[in-house]
C-alpha cells in the first residue's frame, strides 16, 4: 500500500524533539565502566559521523525529489539526522569522552565518504542517491543502534535511541516508496540513467568509497564483541525491504546493491578479501591528501538546545 506523503509529512512534523527534552543529568552514566569507555568512544565518534553522512545524502535527495512533498521531507531528514549526531555528541560528553571544546575525528573511511558526498553527491542521480542511503541506513544504522543498546545500560541511552529510531523508521518508509516510484518508471529510462551512472567517475570512486567503509564496521563490531551475523541481517534486510515494492526489482541500482549485499552476508565469499584489503590500504591513505573536513562540522554540538 503507497504511503500518502502529505499525511508522512505531517506526522514527521507532529514527532519532531530537541535535544532539551532529554535529562542529560539523569542518574545511569555511571554504568558505563572503564574498560567500555575506550573502545565505545570510538564506536559513538564513528556512529556520529555516519549520521552526518546520511544527512548529506538528504540534503542531495531534496534537490531531486520527484515531489515539492518528498523535498520538503527529505529537509527534515536531513536536520532529524544532524540532531542523531548531536544527541550522540550529547552521550559522549554525558559519559565523560569529550573535553571542552572536543569534537571526534572521524576514520579515513568516513572521511573518505564525506569527500565523496561533497564532490558528487548532488551530481548523482536520484536512482543511485535513492539507492545508497537506504543501504547505508539499513546496514550502519541497523546494526550500530541494536548493539549499542544491547551493551550499554544507561538509561538516558535508550531514551535518546528510542527517539532515534522512531526517526529512522520514517527514514526507511520513505526510502523504501521513493524506491518504488523510481522503478516505476520506463525501462528506456531506468537504463539511460543506470549506463550514465555507471560511466560516471562520481559513482566509481563512491563504490571504491563505499566497499571498505561498510567491511571497516563490519570488522569494528566484531572487535568489540558483536557477532558479524547481526550486521549481516541488518543489510539483508535491504532486500527484505525492497522486495515488498512492486516496482523496486526494476532499478538497476537495487539489484546492483542486492547482490552485493549477498556477498557481504557471506562470511566465505572472496569478496572479503578484496574488502578488507581496501581497508587496510585506506589505513596508510596519506593524511595530507584527505580534504578538510567540511564546513558543516562546526554545526556539531552536544549542547541540548530546544
């Protein structure tokens, strides 16, 4: 059943919080031990940047929205999001990770996915875009947010990721229609769009981007006791999802990422070779030739403003 997007819209406007609703003070940052501090820290400093990755993906997603209705929505996702990341920043500082001042650096990868964000992604088409971030919220969001609440005990945590997924879930339907209506379109045009895309450097670079950064989280979970199963079945669920759609199997992108997605969920496919080699090189990336890290950065805050 389609979704009315003027009834989404208006309850994605009804649901709307602020970091000022939560008791940041509230008794529970005391279960976070010693031992979970060093490697959470980095967990929530990676988990904080995808957020922000996503909100760039929206804010390409506005400008090519099939309806006035759908941009206005993605808009808000894009701002639900950088709230996501600020409310992460909040958890951080709550629990002792961050100094005054301080603000997480994100891993090559993630700095390598914002480059590509800001250098192609609203050269991208709706088809690949469209594609893309419901992976990456599937496969990152998905299996991040699960564990997290899994292994911390603090109650403020699960207060503040309820609100957080409740958001995510909305992200999803919309994801998953917007999908739909793009393979409802004539085959002649999904195929121009899919030829263009694939000769494009934009989509080249983003794949040779994107592979390492999902095995990175893969390998950064396992590490911190989480078996790879549970983010295998979050990017499993990206089928799951578009095969409800009638028309989804026809964007070529979807299938593209389908069958990756069966490579990734199998721990013995060869492909993890290739995958974890990419992230071992990304690891000796120069420094030097990283770009800055973009602008939108000083709109990060764990300040609970209203």
């Amino acid at each position: 059943m389609a979704i009315d997007m003027d009834v989404m819209l208006a309850k994605i406007k009804d649901r709307q919080w602020a970091l000022a609703d939560i008791d940041w003070d509230a008794p529970g940052a005391e279960f976070i031990t010693d031992e979970q501090r060093p490697q959470l820290k980095a967990f929530m400093a990676d988990l904080c940047w995808i957020e922000n990755i996503g909100a760039r993906g929206f804010a390409a997603l506005a400008k090519k929205a099939p309806t006035p209705t759908i941009a206005e929505i993605y808009r808000y996702f894009h701002a639900e999001e950088q709230r996501h990341a600020n409310a992460e920043l909040a958890l951080m500082k709550r629990w002792g990770m961050l100094d005054d001042g301080e603000m997480p650096e994100p891993n090559v990868n993630i700095r390598l996915a914002m480059d590509w964000l800001d250098r192609f992604a609203d050269g991208m088409s709706l088809a690949v875009l469209g594609t893309v971030i419901p992976m990456l919220e599937v496969a990152l969001d998905g299996a991040l947010l699960k564990f997290l609440l899994e292994e911390v005990s603090d109650p403020v945590c699960h207060q503040v990721f309820e609100k957080i997924n409740n958001d995510e879930s909305r992200h999803l339907a919309v994801d998953f229609e917007v999908l739909d209506m793009i393979g409802n379109a004539k085959t002649r045009k999904l195929a121009i769009d899919f030829v263009g895309s694939v000769a494009s450097p934009g989509l080249i670079i983003g794949t040779i981007m994107y592979v390492p950064l999902l095995n990175r989280v893969r390998n950064e979970i396992v590490a911190m006791g989480l078996k790879p199963e549970r983010l295998y079945k979050a990017v499993q669920r990206f089928s799951t999802l578009g095969e409800r759609g009638q028309h989804t199997r026809r964007v070529p992108t979807y299938r593209v990422l389908k069958r990756h997605a069966g490579w990734v969920t199998n721990p013995r496919h060869p492909y993890h070779l290739v995958a974890n080699s990419m992230v071992w090189m990304s690891d000796r990336y120069p420094k030097q030739l990283l770009s800055p890290i973009p602008s939108w950065f000083n709109e990060l805050t764990h300040e609970p403003a209203a």
